[in-house]
C-alpha cells in the first residue's frame, strides 16, 4: 500500500496499483522512496478530502480487469454528473495528478456545459463575477485555426470597439469643478443634463428679449395711433425726406377719397379736375422719384 497526505492533513492509506495510476504519485514514489506511513505522498493543495475519494474512486473502477467498454463508458458519464463548482474542481485535482484520462472526461463534460451559451450565461453557470471592461470583452479571439466563424466574430468585436472608440470620443471625461470650496468635486451631470441647463438659459434670455420687443411694438403702434390722429386733423409730420412723403401720401390719398365720393354723386370730370390741380402737380416740389413712390400708394389705395 501505498500513503497519501492531503494539504490539509489527512493520511490515507491507498491501494498500490490504484494509487500508481497516477503519473505524479509514481513519481514522487520511484525517485525519492516516499509512500510509507512515516513518509507518505504529499498531494498537491488542490486534491482535498472530497476531491481524492473522487480520484480514487475513479481510479479503483477503470483499474479492474473485467470492465467493459460500454460498462466504462456509462461510469464516465455518470461520474461527471457533478455540480458545475465540484466539477471544476475535478479537473483541477486531476490536472495537478496529471491524470490525462480524467483531465479528459471531466474537461469534455465542462464543454458540454458551455456549448451554446453566452458569456452572461457561462458566467451565471460558473457562478463568475464581471470585472471585465467593455475594451477586454471586445478582444479579437484567436484563430489558430482559421475558422470562417470566429473570423466572422473578430469581425464583429472590430466594429462594436470601433463604436465604442467613437462615443468615448463625444463623451469627454469629467473634469473637477473650478473655484474655491470645490476640493475634488466633479461635475457628475450628463451632457443631456449640461444642454437642459443652457436651454434653460436661452430661454430665459429669450423671454427677456420677447418683452423687450414687445414693449418696441406697443411703442411704434402708440407712435402710429398719434400719426393717425394728426392726419384727421390736417396735419402733415414732418421728419426730413420721410416726413415730407407721409404728408404727401396722405394728402394723394384724401383727394382719391374726394374724387371718388364726387363721381357717386355724379359729378363729371370736368367738374373734378380742374386745370389749377394740374399746374398744382406740375409744379410739385416732390422729387420725380419720390412722385412714383406716391403715384403706387395711390394706385393700391
């Protein structure tokens, strides 16, 4: 027989045909004489208790002779019908005993475990944190084996980092809010945050201008009423050139009223004008320019 001692301290006393299926128990035997009560096999930390009854359970059933395949082959695939933690630890303990067979197995029935299932899924299976970044999950996978689907993927992992490059590009990192008392502060608010203030802003300082223009209208429409009511009473403003054609203007226009309240009294022309108007517009002051200008207002009128 031959004596095994685990990490933690517990000795057993193990089968020697059982106990030298294991590559690095022979070694540790042949080279330098351990295996004794007083000198057992020291195993590596990851076979535990729990994990070398497993081990050697596996080994005692593929050790005897009258196995058949197919009586193998239905051990196997009931031994591996662990939970995922205590299988992984399985194929630990047998990786660190450099047990091929049962690296085999156990590795195969991880696979199968992962086969079709996201990295969520496999992380959620295994019980796995997600400290990766978005950077690390968008690494090209390597394809050793020039695979048209990983290709495919690489692909894929090269457009969304791409993406990802151009909205860290719009989204500038925050910076510490400057002035006194602000010992690193930053500003947490968003950009979306950021434009609803300065639109707020703008809309205050648009609110002001609109009174502002409002206040201007009520002026010009006082300005116009006082102009209206100087008309009514003859009376002609007067402001440089502009002054002088809104008098003009207005005088065109009470004539045209004139003329036609005459003519749906049935007065005739003759009666109307006169030769003394004529010369009165013939020898106009006005600037001819200016008389085109009247002329148009009159015929819109």
């Amino acid at each position: 027989a031959i004596w095994m001692s685990t990490a933690d301290g517990l000795t057993k006393e193990v089968e020697r045909e059982v106990a030298l299926l294991s590559p690095l128990v022979q070694r540790e035997v042949m080279r330098y004489g351990t295996g004794s009560k007083e000198s057992p096999v020291l195993l590596p930390k990851q076979v535990g208790p729990d994990m070398l009854r497993l081990v050697l359970e596996y080994c005692r059933f593929h050790r005897a002779p009258d196995r058949s395949d197919k009586e193998r082959k239905i051990f196997d695939e009931r031994f591996v019908k662990l939970d995922t933690r205590r299988l992984c630890e399985l194929t630990s303990a047998a990786d660190s005993l450099d047990m091929k067979p049962m690296v085999d197995l156990t590795s195969r029935a991880l696979a199968r475990l992962i086969e079709g299932k996201t990295p969520e899924e496999i992380r959620s299976t295994f019980h796995l944190p997600d400290d990766l970044t978005e950077e690390e999950k968008l690494e090209p996978v390597r394809n050793s084996t020039d695979d048209p689907r990983i290709r495919l993927l690489n692909r894929l992992y090269a457009r969304k980092r791409k993406e990802l490059q151009h909205r860290k590009a719009l989204d500038p990192p925050r910076r510490a809010l400057p002035g006194p008392g602000n010992d690193g502060v930053t500003d947490e608010r968003s950009v979306e945050d950021l434009l609803s203030f300065i639109d707020g802003d703008a809309d205050k300082e648009a609110d002001g201008k609109a009174k502002s223009k409002s206040k201007k209208k009520k002026a010009k429409k006082k300005v116009k009423e006082d102009h209206g009511a100087a008309d009514e009473q003859g009376i002609v403003l007067e402001k440089g050139d502009s002054g002088v054609m809104e008098g003009a203007l207005n005088h065109r226009m009470m004539r045209a009223q004139e003329v036609q309240h005459m003519m749906s009294s049935g007065a005739s022309l003759d009666d109307i004008f006169c030769e003394d108007d004529f010369e009165d517009e013939l020898h106009s002051d006005l600037d001819p320019a200016m008389k085109e200008q009247l002329d148009r207002g009159v015929e819109a009128f």
